[in-house]
C-alpha cells in the first residue's frame, strides 16, 4: 500500500491506496510541534481503526506547504514504515512544464493538483483550491502550469471578521438561502458564501479569457470546495481527492523510471 499525505497549513490529509484504490483517507490539524513517534502512533491508530494493517504500507509520498513538519513526517516514515518518503520538490518528477517566474515558489499542493486535474479533465483548465488560501491555478491547452491567482481563505476572512469587528460573531460557513438577510448572522452568512462564489466566478471569467477558452473546464477541491461550488456559476467539477490522486499519479510516475 502506497501511504500519500499532503500538509496543508490548516490540516493535513493522509490517504492509503491499494493500486490505484482510495482505501481510506484521515483528516487532521496540522501540528509543527508534532514529533515522528506521535505521528507513528495516530496513524497506526487510524489504519487499526479501519481495520487495515499498518505493515503493509510500502512506501510513502508527501506534500508540503509547512517547512517544519517535515522533519517530523520524513522521520515517521523512515522509522515506522521502514522507508525514505518521497517528496515534492526538486528532482521529482512531475511530467508538467512549470512557466512560473521562478517555479521553485509554486506551493507543492498546487502542482500535485495541476497533474492530477490534467490527467482526468483534460485541458485547459482552471483549479480552484479552498484551503487555508483560495488558490486559482491555471493550465494551457498543451499541459503547461501557467500560473494563477492567491486570495484569502474562507475560513481566514470570516475568522478575521470576527476577530476586528467587536460586535459581530463566529459564525457557522452554511448557506443563508437569502442575500437579504434579517438578522447578524445570516448577514454574514450571506456576505462570506455569496462573495466568495461571486470572488470565484470573476477571477475565473478572467482566467478563461486569458487562456482564450471561455469553456476551459473549472476544478473545485480542497475542504470547502462543495458548499463555495453550489453558488458560483463557473465550478464545473467538485473533485474531493484531487491532491491524493495527484500523489499517487507522481509517485507512480518517479517509480516507473
């Protein structure tokens, strides 16, 4: 079994395949205090939990945008798997022509998405990433990573709101079913969903016309990809695993050579 984890800076998402099979996938904070036998021990306790054994794990794939966990993971790996992981980066194989300015600072999350987008949809197409940040990246007709736009995280933007406005509360990222809304909560409901669908299908209005398709295929994923793509227009597929299957599409790749 191939174990892939990708490290966001909110959370990181570990998954086990079997082949070419999701066997199963956990979800937990992000921790840069986390040592390698914590990390053993909670997913040992993941795997035993669905009742998958822990020894079959043959090899290991990370991707990272946290620079101090990695010492951590890179440990657990050697230690409880018995294997050097392989990590995103320079001299991994990607089989994607990077045209960034400098490629070296596009997040490793980012392109794992581009190969795994590509691969399935085609292209070109446009990847929206709901993360920590809500990253746009897009992908020429002929599979080459052009690059994107960044902008706040959801969940960031409505902390902030919280935070620097003394009177308004957390609120809960649901749908409010109105613009108008009657009441604080619901006002903020409706300004964070609706803004952000409407943040969504500008930036990629602009992105098409940019790539001179205005059909280019839009990619949703990352936590809150679902509720962000019910309201905007523009969202075409929501693809939850989008960032483990390009894990596992790169890992392949490395090996088959």
């Amino acid at each position: 079994m191939l174990l892939v984890c990708d490290v966001g800076n909110t959370n990181t998402v570990l998954g086990v395949y079997k082949g070419d099979k999701l066997m199963n996938y956990w979800r937990m904070k992000t921790d840069k205090q986390k040592t390698s036998d914590e990390y053993g021990m909670l997913i040992h306790q993941f795997f035993a939990y669905e009742g998958l054994d822990f020894s079959q794990i043959e090899d290991v794939i990370i991707s990272s945008v946290v620079p101090n966990v990695m010492h951590s993971l890179e440990n657990f790996s050697v230690k409880y798997c018995g294997k050097k992981p392989m990590v995103i980066g320079p001299g991994v194989k990607t089989g994607m022509n990077i045209k960034y300015d400098n490629p070296k600072q596009v997040g490793a999350d980012r392109i794992v998405n581009a190969v795994a987008a590509y691969q399935k949809y085609g292209a070109p197409l446009v990847i929206v990433d709901f993360g920590t940040a809500t990253t746009f990246c897009a992908i020429s007709k002929n599979g080459e990573y052009l690059g994107g736009s960044i902008a706040p995280g959801i969940q960031i933007s409505s902390e902030a709101l919280f935070q620097m406005a003394s009177k308004l509360p957390r609120v809960e990222l649901v749908k409010p079913g109105n613009a108008i809304s009657k009441n604080t909560v619901g006002a903020m409901q409706s300004g964070i969903i609706y803004g952000y669908a409407g943040l969504v299908d500008r930036i990629v209005d602009l992105i098409r016309a940019e790539l001179g398709d205005s059909d280019a295929k839009v990619i949703a994923t990352g936590g809150l990809a679902t509720l962000i793509a019910s309201e905007a227009r523009n969202v075409d597929f929501v693809d939850r695993f989008l960032t483990l299957e390009g894990l596992k599409i790169i890992y392949n790749r490395n090996k088959a050579d």
